[in-house]
C-alpha cells in the first residue's frame, strides 16, 4: 500500500483518477482504518485528505455552511454558528461513536462509508445537505439522498471525491432534530434513526422534510411523512399521520438490533418525538 | 511494501521514524518508540486502551496510520507525569483504587485529561459520558469516576 496526503483537491482527484489499484480515500479511518485492520480490503492507494485545508474548515457562505470533508465530530461540535443554525445535524454527527471517535469521525466519511445506520445522514438529508462532488473534469452538487445507493455502495464515479457538504441559509422560524435508538445509552449503531427538518409561517408548519434510517439498505426521504405535517401545527392527527408515513416507508432486516416489526413501530414513535423537537426549536406553539 | 518517513512530536520530543504505509500509529508507538504505555485492547476503536493526543484531540492510537502522525503533536501517557512526579489524576487512581489489572488505565487517564482540560468541574454524568469510549472490565467504573472527581477538585485547588 502506498500512502499520500495530498495538498488541493484536484492533486488528490488526479491521484485518484491515475492509480489502477484499489484507491481508498482517508478521512477519520474510523471505517476504513477497521477494514485495513480486518483484512476487509487490501488498498494499493490511501489518500489522507485531512492535509487540504478547504477541506478542514467551516465556512459560513452566502447560501449557508460549507463543511470541508475532513472536519471532524468534535470541530463541528465545537462551532457555535452550525449549532444555532442546524442543531439536528450537528447532534446527529457528534452521536457518532465515542470522544475519541469524534475527534476523528466525519461527515463525510459517515456519507461514504454507505451504511444504512450512518447517524449523521438522514440529518444531512432532512436539512437539504448537498455534497461538492469533485471528479477530473468537472464538479457537481449531489443531493446526500442521492450519494448513498446500497450498503457500502455510492454514486460517486471512479476519480471523484466528496471535497465538502454545503446546508441551506436557514430561514427565521426553523428547526431541525434527530433522534436514534439504541439498547444502551451511547456508543451504539442505531436501530431506527429519524430525522425532522421544518420551517414554520405564521405557526404553521410551511414547509418539511423527514429522514429515515436504519429501516431500508439506504437513509431514507420520506416526502409522505413531510407532507403529513405540512400545513398543520404538529397537532395530534398530524403526528398520527406522520407515525403512519414513516412505518409505511420502512423496508427493514430483522437482525440482532431488532426485528422488523420492532424497526417500523420505532420509526413512527421516534418520527413524533423528533417532529415535536424541531418544533419548539423552530418557535412553534401549539 | 514503501516505508514511509515522519518526523513528529511525541511527548514535546522531535521523533523520527520509518513505517510501512499502512502500520497503524499504535504498532508505531509500542513497537519503533517504545512506548508501551499505549495498549491494544480492540484494535477496533471501541475500548479506548489506546487512547492519545492528536493535535490536542483525543484519539485512538489503533484507528490512527503512523504516516499520518508527520509533522503532528503526539501525546502518550508517557507525557502525563513530570518526571517522578505524578499528575493529580495518576494520584488519584492509585489512592481510589481505580484500576486492578492496569490495561485500561493509560486509555483511562488520557481520556480523563482531555475531559478536565475542557471542563474543569464536570458532574458525574458528563465524566462517564466523556469516558463511555473507555472500557473497563474489573473496576465497574465506579471508582475511576470517584478518581477523576478528585483530581478534578485537585486541579481546581491547584490553579487558585
């Protein structure tokens, strides 16, 4: 295995791009690095990218934040800007493993890792998060529902690389929260995670977006859950309706963390809770 | 397999050392320097024995490459202590009783520092959340919190 830390994106896509062997892209390795170790994969490459330094800030933007790949749990936690403004997302991130995961962990990693239990991407995907994907010849935006296409399966093309993961400006009046459940209290996978992003007009709820995980082989957009509480001011019915919508939408395996009868009674409880959180964050009366 | 050569920081020492690209900073560590205070429970960066600093962010040692440690600041438990002189939460683990076989002690004291470093008072909770990434299998964690609540009140002490 050869070992590279490049200095710019496009060094590291043009790395990408010319080796013929198997290529891993290295953020926090707290995936990637457990895979070496297993004898899971055998890289002929691994690109550190963690010493390109737009991919080591946050930046706030016209549009909203800009969060480099390589910024871990714990920098993330650490900015008050992204705490205010996008609470259910930084959670979701700083729930990932323990203190010294988080000094590592990233967003994108947890994106690219591809597992449909990642904590952090039902919340970028509730928020309306895009990833910069980067590629030799041009970049895009990808909506994060769109990366994540099978367990440990991604949409990116052989040379790209996720260099960023941008979320929206947030308007006045919006919240966003997202729970998981676990047998334990901490350091655990999630049996069912949900996601709630929401803006609120003259107390009504104008506009949502929900996510689901752990119940499908990717992160969820239920569009049926968000439309459920649309137009309501999260009353009961609407609640109802939203449990209703995500245990719908579930699609689950029945394993050691729980059955799939358990996973889509789950969703829906979760579903309510994280609906009333974002809510109240979002100055919502009832 | 191509060595890889890093000159780093251990312990506020300049260190120099050639590993293969994909040797984890761990087997570095134990291994090249000789600092066999770091431990490998896992491997896996679940139980915390390995537990460091990387750049003042704490880490674990295994779920880190020894190429990535160039021109970084490594912290070890070897750096805890000012010569014979034991820091406060080493003091208080040996007066607690706070370890029997010793193997997660090192992990637990690192974990420990970073904790009080950023908060210097922290409630009960907040000291076994921040140590939930440690694991222990003979204390039962009571007394490693009991510990790092002393030596906190220590530390307090100390900078008034």
């Amino acid at each position: 295995m050869r070992y590279e830390s490049p200095k710019t994106t496009k060094e590291a896509v043009t790395l990408l791009s010319k080796e013929k062997g198997k290529t891993f892209v290295l953020a926090g390795g707290t995936d990637l690095l457990v895979k070496l170790r297993m004898d899971m994969i055998e890289p002929d490459l691994m690109i550190d990218i963690k010493r390109i330094p737009a991919m080591n800030e946050i930046n706030k933007t016209a549009t909203g934040f800009k969060i480099g790949a390589a910024v871990s749990g714990r920098q993330l936690g650490a900015s008050k800007a992204l705490a205010k403004a996008w609470p259910g997302v930084v959670e979701a991130t700083n729930l990932i493993g323990s203190d010294q995961i988080q000094g590592r962990c990233t967003m994108v990693g947890n994106l690219c890792n591809a597992s449909p239990a990642a904590d952090s991407v039902p919340a970028m995907i509730a928020a309306g998060a895009k990833a910069v994907v980067v590629g030799k010849a041009k970049r895009r935006a990808v909506a994060v529902e769109n990366i994540v296409t099978g367990p440990g399966q991604t949409s990116l093309a052989k040379g790209e690389i996720i260099e960023a993961i941008t979320l929206p400006k947030r308007p006045a009046k919006s919240g966003d929260a997202y729970l998981r459940f676990i047998p334990r209290t901490e350091m655990d996978i999630a049996v069912v995670g949900v996601a709630v992003s929401l803006t609120c007009k003259r107390g009504v709820i104008d506009s949502a977006r929900v996510s689901l995980g752990a119940v499908a082989p990717t992160p969820l957009l239920v569009k049926e859950a968000a439309a459920a509480i649309i137009g309501t001011k999260l009353d009961k019915e609407a609640l109802e309706n939203l449990a209703a919508a995500c245990s719908a939408a579930c699609n689950p395996i029945d394993d050691k963390r729980g059955t799939v009868e358990y996973r889509v009674r789950v969703a829906g409880v979760l579903a309510k809770r994280a609906a009333n959180i974002a809510f109240e964050r979002a100055g919502g009366k009832k | 397999m191509t060595g890889v050569h890093v000159s780093t920081s251990i312990n506020g020492d300049p260190v120099e050392y050639v590993c293969p690209a994909d040797e984890s900073l761990l087997d570095v560590l134990r291994d090249r320097v000789g600092l066999t205070g770091v431990k490998e429970g896992c491997g896996t960066g679940d139980c915390g024995a390995c537990s460091i600093t990387l750049d003042g962010a704490l880490v674990c040692a295994c779920l880190v490459l020894g190429a990535e440690a160039e021109g970084r600041k490594v912290t070890t438990i070897e750096g805890m202590g000012d010569g014979e002189k034991l820091h406060p939460l080493q003091r208080q683990f040996i007066d607690n009783a706070a370890l029997q076989c010793g193997v997660c002690t090192p992990g637990f004291l690192i974990a420990a520092k970073s904790l009080l470093d950023e908060n210097p008072d922290p409630t009960v909770e907040e000291i076994r959340y921040a140590l939930a990434g440690n694991l222990c299998r003979c204390t039962g964690y009571d007394k490693i919190v009991r510990a790092v609540q002393a030596a906190a009140k220590d530390l307090r002490r100390q900078k008034k």
